[in-house]
C-alpha cells in the first residue's frame, strides 16, 4: 500500500516537477487524486470536508474547486483549464498551503494519519 499522502506531500512539493508532468493546478489535483485512488487511502475525501467547514465556497464544489474559493470568489471562479502560468503557480501554492493547514490541523486533533 502506498504511503499516506501526510507522508508523501513533502516528498511532492519538493520534487513537484517530477511527480506531475505538467506542474499546473490541475494537473497537481489530477495527480493527487490519481495518488488517492491507487493508495487506497481517504485523506481527499475528509481535506474536502475541512475545506467545507471554512465556508469559502458552496458544499457541493469537489475539493479542487473549493481550494479555488480561497483565491476567487465563489460566483467568479475561473475555468482552470486556461489558467496562465501565475494563475498555476498561485492556486498550487494555495493547494500545498491547505494541505499543509488540513494536515496539521489532523495531528493537532490526535488524528495523525486522516483516514489511513
């Protein structure tokens, strides 16, 4: 079973060019859940319901676009598909911020591996 993505982010963040071919936000959120899928794990699935406690976006966005409602508003999200370069590197960084957040947030609780 692959490692728990608490474990592996750090890993990613550090070498994200050779982890996603192309270091966009949605390539970065295609390729976690991808990563998500092939561990077995659940640590998306609970990220989202954090995001959802924070009330920046509607409850029924997936979690890439509630993470989107951190930097625009909910009525006004852009189509990731034609971000420009700034608008990746911004949204990735935003991403790995609130992982980071979600992540801490877990251990700080007790929970040091989400839904492992």
């Amino acid at each position: 079973m692959a490692e728990l993505l608490s474990d592996f982010l750090p890993k990613l963040k550090k070498h994200h060019g050779i982890y996603v071919m192309r270091r966009t936000y949605e390539g970065t959120c295609a390729f976690l859940t991808g990563y998500e899928v092939g561990s077995g794990h659940s640590t998306l699935k609970d990220f989202h319901s954090w995001l959802v406690m924070r009330r920046q976006g509607r409850p029924e966005l997936y979690w890439p676009l509630l993470v989107l409602c951190e930097i625009y508003e909910d009525g006004a999200l852009p189509d990731l598909r034609y971000f420009t370069p700034m608008q990746d590197e911004e949204a990735v960084g935003v991403l790995f911020r609130l992982l980071d957040d979600f992540l801490e947030s877990c251990r700080i609780s007790g929970n040091d591996s989400p839904a492992g």
